[in-house]
C-alpha cells in the first residue's frame, strides 16, 4: 500500500480487530481470571490457560482456516472463469458469515444488495450532495442505528466488526467509481465476491476491490515459495499474543498482589499516610496498564490472525502488515500509534475520509470529521466514541506542538522521526542528549495515555455487550481523569508559546 507511513492523526481504536470478537465465541471450561486469587505455578498457568486457550481458539479457527485454503485453490485454479471465481466466493464467504455470526447474514446480504442498487443509479438523478462515498455511508450508518438499538447487545457487539468492514468496502468502491467516471463500476459479480470474500469479511481487514480484483493475475514466485513460511510466522505470533493477553498479564500482575505488599510494607518500614496514598495509587495505574496491555496483545493476536489468512489466501505481502506492535509498545508518539494500530484502516481513512475533508474543513476539522466517521462506523457506542474523539484531540495536540518545538529549536523532535540519513535538522538525537531526552518524555506520555485510554477495554463482563457510558466514567474517575488533565495542560503549553 502506497504512502502508509504519512502522517495523520487518526484510527480505529477497537475494529474488528478485537479478542472481544472471538473471546464472545469460545467457551473455556475453566474460568483462569476468577482462580487467581493467588499467584499460579507456571505448570498451573500451562494447563488451566495456555492449553484451553490456544487449543479451543486453535479448534474455533479451523473452518476460517479450512474455507481459506479452498479460497487459495480457487485463486489459483485457471480452469474457472473470473465469473465462476466471484460466485465462489460468495458461497465461501457466506459459509464463514453462516457458521461464526449468522444473525448478521441477513442484514448484509439486504446491504450488500441495496448498496449495489445505489451505486447503479445514475449520477443525474442523484443530487450533488449524494456523489460519492455519502450515498453509501447514510444507508450504512442506517443499518448500523437499526443494529444498535433494536438487536439485543450481546448479538450486535458480536456483529459490530463484521458490518463495519462491508461498509468500508462499499464506501471505498462508491468514492472509486465518483471519482473515476461511471463505466468504472464493477458488476455485480465481482462486487459480491468482494464484499462477501470470506478471507476478510469476519476479521477483516479492509482490502481495496483492486487487490481483491488482481488476486488471479498475481504470478509472483518468489512470494510463492515463501507464502506458507509467512503464514506461520504470522499464526505463531498471534497465538504468542493470545497468550500474553489471556494469560501472562494476569498471572504476572496479579490483583491481590497489593495486599501482601501494602502489609509488607507497613509491618516493616511502618508505611505513612502519605506514602500509602502514593502506593495505592501507583497500584491503580500498574492495574490499568495491564488491562490496557491485555487488551492491545488481544488486538495484535487478531491482526496477526487476520495476516496469516491474508497470506495464506494469496493477497500479496504488501498488503498483510497490519500491525506493528513495537511501535505501539515503544511508541514515539500517539500520532506513531494511530498509523500502526491498524495500517489498512489508517490508509482508509487518510485515503477516503481526511484527504477529501482537509481542502474544505481544515487541519482540525478534518481530523475531527475523520475521528467522528470511524465512531460511527464502530457503532452507536458512548465509550468508542469518547476514546477515539479523545484520541482525536490527543493526537492534533501533540502533532502541533512538537512540529513547533521542531521549527522554533531546529531539533528532530516532532511526532514522527524523519530519517537519519535524510533529516535535515541541526539537532537530533544521535548528536544532542536533550533532543533525545525530549522524544523520550513524548514516548512515556504517550504509554500514559494508552493506559489511561486502554483500561475502558477491560475483561469485565460488561465486554460481552459493549461498554456503556457509566463504565467509561466510572473507569476514568478512578484515575481522577489524570490524562485528559495532562492532555489540557500539554494543549495549554501550546496556546501559550504558539
């Protein structure tokens, strides 16, 4: 994908791309979260989660895996026409919609076809208001509002990721066809086969029509000799992030751990009031960074998933990254994060959504436009939204603050890093120990609002039918809403010095 490493100021923050969505399908016969009441053995941590959670998700993901072969073969299968190949996989992919979420079939099959029908009516008797990606986006903002408020919760939290990607493709073709004239619309064939591809329409992610289109005229051997290596390097580290995130973060912060330590402390060294307030407190923030870990190892174990099948269906390697977990663990800046969380929901809306709203809207505008679209498109959801908007925020905040910081001292300390060969500033941090003391700062605050942002993702039963507005409050006056606190103090450095 061309130009994925720009700089913007936003992303999804929980896509499809979300243990939730699977975790909401497997059923563990031992329930790991309430038996740590204290510390496991690692032998206990090896054969009450490790093995129920890789075994069981193994076991879920074996038809995806299974229609994704059968998906390749048909790929590269050249007795079959381009048309019988679209009807293919659309039989595959409503197997997959069929066995993992059939309560979202209809509705998508009723989407899929009125979005088509929309797409055919010519431009003269659609208003200008109508042109391009609105026409698709209000019929989908409509079947998301129907979803959310008539469809019970534990279903539509079930079915949120998968709807969102059908919309995502739709719009992506309606902007493509506005923009490139009317002959360029795709029949109906191949726009059912791209829709319903069963390769991505449950995890995703989003995949442009072209890539999907030039499936069967790919002939790269190189990639072709190394395609099953890449797919199980792909599924290992999933299943290495599956692992962290089900398992290894609460076996090493444990809850009860405070207890012990707290009475450790006030037998020995006789812990002050004072000290004890500290203590407590820190221990609420090594809490929410572990959820909020928990919940992004959950996120990069689906993406990697995602990744395997995208190889292993035979999309080209160019397009399967969709994730890079260093840059998030060890991020530079929020605006880092954002473009590395989820790289093809990033390009989709820096291609479809900012670029289009900047020339009218603004900087800050479009980046509000841009925040507030992806809300919608997660659903009618107080916490989503109130994450990715202040996300949003967060993001425009210390993009602008950091690019004036670079400008006024001549130092490499803007959000994203220019290139080492290639910066062009007289500063940097191979040759200046405080540029590099700066970019470390931005670094800290920006795990500190990942966990802050994080910890509304939590493995509470409340997940099973979506955060609600008093979860998120509640969640963030326990911290004492510490980051957004910092976020308006950082905004307020700006003001001043701008």
């Amino acid at each position: 994908m061309e130009d994925v490493g720009a700089t913007v100021f936003y992303d999804d923050e929980d896509g499809c791309l979300d243990y939730e969505c699977l975790h909401n399908n497997v059923e563990y016969d031992y329930d790991y979260a309430e038996a740590n009441a204290e510390k496991e053995t690692l032998y206990e941590l090896y054969q009450y989660c490790l093995t129920p959670s890789l075994y069981d998700t193994g076991h879920y993901l074996l038809p995806l895996l299974g229609s994704t072969l059968l998906f390749r073969l048909f790929v590269h299968t050249p007795y079959i026409s381009d048309k019988i190949f679209h009807i293919l996989s659309v039989v595959i992919g409503i197997f997959i919609i069929q066995h993992y979420v059939q309560e979202s079939l209809i509705i998508l099959v009723v989407f899929v076809l009125f979005s088509y029908s929309i797409l055919c009516v010519p431009k003269k008797y659609i208003y200008e208001w109508g042109h391009g990606g609105i026409r698709i986006f209000l019929p989908s903002l409509l079947i998301i509002a129907y979803c959310e408020f008539l469809m019970q919760p534990i279903i539509w939290h079930k079915l949120r990721s998968v709807i969102m990607i059908m919309a995502m493709k739709a719009i992506s073709i309606a902007i493509d066809t506005n923009s490139s004239g009317s002959n360029n619309l795709p029949d109906i064939y191949s726009y059912l086969g791209y829709m319903f591809c069963g390769v991505t329409c449950l995890f995703g992610p989003w995949v442009s029509f072209k890539d999907y289109f030039l499936l069967r005229c790919s002939n790269n051997q190189t990639y072709t000799k190394w395609w099953i290596t890449c797919s199980i390097g792909y599924a290992f580290l999933s299943f290495v992030f599956l692992s962290i995130s089900n398992c290894w973060t609460q076996w090493i912060f444990v809850d009860n751990s405070w207890k012990s330590v707290s009475t450790i402390f006030k037998y020995v060294i006789f812990l002050s009031n004072v000290k004890e307030i500290l203590f407590f407190s820190y221990f609420r923030w090594l809490m929410a960074y572990r959820d909020a870990l928990s919940f992004r190892t959950s996120h990069f174990f689906i993406s990697y998933v995602a990744s395997a099948l995208l190889v292993f269906a035979g999309f080209p390697l160019s397009s399967s990254t969709i994730v890079k977990p260093l840059y998030i663990e060890f991020p530079r800046s929020l605006v880092q994060v954002v473009i590395y969380w989820n790289i093809p929901m990033h390009y989709w809306l820096k291609t479809y959504i900012f670029r289009p709203s900047i020339k009218s809207l603004g900087k800050f505008g479009a980046v509000t436009i841009t925040y507030l679209i992806s809300s919608l498109l997660h659903g009618l959801n107080f916490q989503l939204a109130a994450v990715l908007l202040t996300l949003g925020f967060y993001t425009f905040v210390e993009f602008q603050l950091r690019a004036m910081l670079a400008d006024t001292f001549d130092a490499c300390v803007a959000s994203k890093q220019c290139a080492k060969q290639k910066c062009t500033h007289k500063y940097n941090s191979y040759n200046c120990w405080w540029v590099f003391m700066i970019n470390f700062a931005f670094a800290g605050l920006a795990m500190f609002h990942l966990a802050y942002l994080g910890l509304m993702f939590d493995t509470s039963d409340v997940q099973e039918t979506g955060y609600s507005y008093s979860h998120t409050i509640n969640k963030w006056a326990e911290l004492g809403f510490a980051s957004h606190w910092v976020a308006l103090a950082t905004y307020c450095i700006y003001f001043l010095i701008k």
